[in-house]
C-alpha cells in the first residue's frame, strides 16, 4: 500500500536522484513501520505500556468456562479435570473458544492456578458440585526442594499450550499467562479445598510464623519456575491471581500478599523477561494503595467491590487498571448492566484502562448479555 504516497516527482526534477530516493525511501519506510506498527499491535498491550484510548481493550476473567456450550462440549470428553489442563491441544481448543464467539482483545491460557500444587504431588481432584479437593498440608510434611526443580519439566505440557495457541492466535490479541498469588494458592493446600473463612490457613500465621513463611517462600519459588514455563513459551502479559488476599491480616499484607508477588517479578526480569504483570489483589479495599505502589506490578486487577471513581482517584495518574464489572450483573443485563459499565468506563477514562469483570463470570450467565457487554464497551 501506500508507496505513491511518499515518493513525487521532485527529486527527479531537481536532479538529485539517487540522494533524494534515498531519503524519500527512508522517510517512507519509517512511516510504513509506524503504520504496521499501529496496525497490528495489540490494544491490551498498549494498554499496559501505559497509553490511553477512545475505547478501552476488553476480555474477561473466567472467560473459558462453563457459561459457554462449546466450552461444556470439549469438557464432557475429559473426565478428569488436571488431564483436561495438560492436554495441550484440548486446553489450547478452549482458550481460543471466547475470542471467536466474542472477539475479546486477549485470550488467558486455559489452565488452573491449582496446577501448582499438583506439581508439588499434593494429589489434585477436581469435583463436580463440589470443587477441589486436596491432601491437606499439615506442619510436619517437609519442604522438598527436588519437587521445586521438577516443577518446569511437569509443567511443560502448559507451555505447550501456549506456544500453540500463540500460533493460532492473531497478532493483535494478547495471550496471558498466569498463577496463583502464592497466598492464594496455600489456602487451598492448607484449607484442602476451598473455604469460607480460611480458618486453619490464619491460625498457622499465628502459631507457626517461621512454618507458614518457609511454605510462603517454597510456593513463591515453585510460581517463579511456572511463569518462566509461560513467558518464554510465548505469553506476552502474566497475571498473579490473589483471589483470597481479603482474608490476611491488614497487618500482615506488606509479607503475604506484596513481598511475594514484588520477589516474583524481580526473578523474571532478572531472567530478562519483560512481560507485564497484571496483580489482582482481590478484596484488600485500601490495601490496594501500598499494594500499587509496593508490588512492583505494571497494572492492578480491581475487584467489583471496589468503587472505581475512588480507584481513579487514589491511584498514581498513569497507572493502568483492569475491572470491576460486578459478574452477578451479567445476569440481569440490561440498563442494569449498562449503567454499571458507564461507571467504570467514564471514571477511568482519563488513564490506560482494560474493561474487565470484577471476578470470574459465573456459569449461569446469558451469552446475549456478554455480548451485549461487548457492544457497550465498544461503541463508547
Ligand atoms: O478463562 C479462564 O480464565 C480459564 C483459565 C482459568 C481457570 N481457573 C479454569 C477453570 C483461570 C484463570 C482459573 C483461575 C483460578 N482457579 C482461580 C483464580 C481466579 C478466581 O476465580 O478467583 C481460582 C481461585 C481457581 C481454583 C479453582 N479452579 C476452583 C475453586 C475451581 C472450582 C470452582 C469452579 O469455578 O468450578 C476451579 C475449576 C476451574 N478452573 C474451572 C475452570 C473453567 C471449572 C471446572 C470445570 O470445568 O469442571
């Protein structure tokens, strides 16, 4: 395209041919870069670099699940829930499921942040109705440092996935890779399962500090090792899932939930990966102010819970934000959800913002209402 643009007669006439194509030629070639370059980069991933835009990137969280028939399809030929994540060609299949029916700007890697602690041999279950169940850790199991070491190699099959869904995927969408926060991730060790009030998880910050600090490190290292699996397969943007920071400590939040996620980020850039990383400190309300400033993360995940005109307010100018649509609004739809979406997008949209859900969106959720989401977000 274009060429006829750049170059006219001048240099011709002028006599000065050879000079003149030259510059002629380098002038268009930078252009034609510029002009590629804004074709095919990525929304989200302008996002991340801090540029703002008319109409925000969208995906969201959860978005290969149950709510989607061909996502129950692929689902019902896998009965066992961790094989499903380690079948490469299957678990890529339904990563790429919500980008053809709803054309998100970033696709998540479909995989679980459970995938930890399968690897760490705590024996995985996944069960219908009831969700995962785990061999509880209790005090006296022992660190063992050679499971650390087998944690890529048993991981590899994620990074399978990701490399073949980077191929398949087009340039524009992103492709994100995650874990678990390595709080998060204990509570369902600890807990074996998931809990309400994470009660054995707190007592162990009680009664055993040094115990619950050498897991907290042991986790964070086994997390470092699976996102060097993803970043250098091809994910373009991590994210570090703190589903349950909520339920730490105010208190205790500086060594729980930031210390690990800051020490997690400086191992990948030390191994020169530059990735951005997304955290998603679910449920801290005005911890997000230290969290923002202390993690070291390039965008913050706000939950649904959190008022979005204040998040505008309180956070650094430039930051960028993912969130908060409340998933439960995706059921009512309507000038309900509508209105909800306005919200989010007029209090941000004076800073780098990706328009996200607040949480997972939930299985019982209408598809006419997601893409009626789709559509508002996109014609703003
Ligand atoms: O699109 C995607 O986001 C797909 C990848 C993904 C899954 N889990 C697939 C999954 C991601 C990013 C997760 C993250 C995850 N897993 C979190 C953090 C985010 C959050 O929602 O808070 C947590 C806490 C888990 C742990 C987990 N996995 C639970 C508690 C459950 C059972 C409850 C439930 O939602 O079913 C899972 C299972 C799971 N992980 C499913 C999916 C699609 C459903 C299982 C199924 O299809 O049978």
């Amino acid at each position: 395209m274009g060429i006829k643009l750049w170059i006219n007669s001048d240099f011709l006439v002028k006599g000065c041919y050879s000079q003149a194509l030259l510059q002629h030629l380098t002038i268009y070639t930078n252009i034609y870069l510029v002009i590629e370059n804004l074709m095919t980069s990525s929304p989200l991933l302008n996002a991340l670099a801090g540029k703002k835009s008319s109409r925000p990137p969208l995906w969201m969280m959860r978005q290969a699940g149950r709510y989607l028939a061909e996502y129950r399809a692929v689902r019902q030929s896998q009965s066992d829930f961790i094989s499903f994540c380690l079948n490469s060609e299957k678990a890529c299949e339904v990563t790429l499921q919500p980008i053809q029916r709803f054309d998100f700007d970033a696709a998540i890697i479909f995989s679980d942040i459970l995938m930890i602690p399968w690897a760490l041999d705590r024996n995985v279950h996944f069960i219908p109705g009831t969700g995962p169940k785990l061999t509880p850790w209790t005090i006296d199991i022992p660190l063992d440092n050679t499971l650390l070491d087998k944690i890529s190699t048993r991981l590899a099959p994620i990074g399978k996935t990701v490399q073949l869904t980077r191929s398949k995927l087009a340039a524009e969408k992103a492709l994100i890779g995650f874990a678990g926060a390595p709080w998060t991730v204990i509570t369902y060790m600890i807990e074996g399962g998931s809990s309400r009030d994470f009660t054995d998880t707190r007592q162990w910050l009680w009664f055993h500090p040094k115990k619950f600090e050498a897991l907290l490190d042991y986790v964070t290292e086994a997390t470092i090792h699976f996102l060097v699996v993803q970043a250098r397969a091809g994910a373009d943007v991590l994210m570090l899932f703190d589903s349950w920071a909520n339920a730490v400590p105010a208190e205790r939040r500086e060594q729980i939930v930031v210390a690990p996620i800051r020490r997690i980020i400086r191992a990948l850039r030390k191994l020169g990966l530059k990735q951005p990383v997304i955290g998603f400190p679910k449920g801290i309300g005005e911890g997000i102010i230290n969290y923002a400033e202390e993690a070291e993360i390039d965008a913050l995940a706000i939950d649904h819970m959190t008022d979005a005109a204040w998040v505008n307010k309180i956070l650094p100018k430039n930051m960028p934000v993912q969130g908060n649509l409340d998933p439960l609004s995706l059921l009512v739809g309507g000038s309900k959800m509508t209105k909800s979406i306005d919200h989010i997008l007029d209090s941000f949209k004076d800073r780098p913002h990706i328009f996200n859900l607040g949480h997972g969106i939930t299985p019982p959720t209408p598809i006419c209402n997601v893409e009626r989401m789709v559509q508002w977000v996109r014609k703003s």
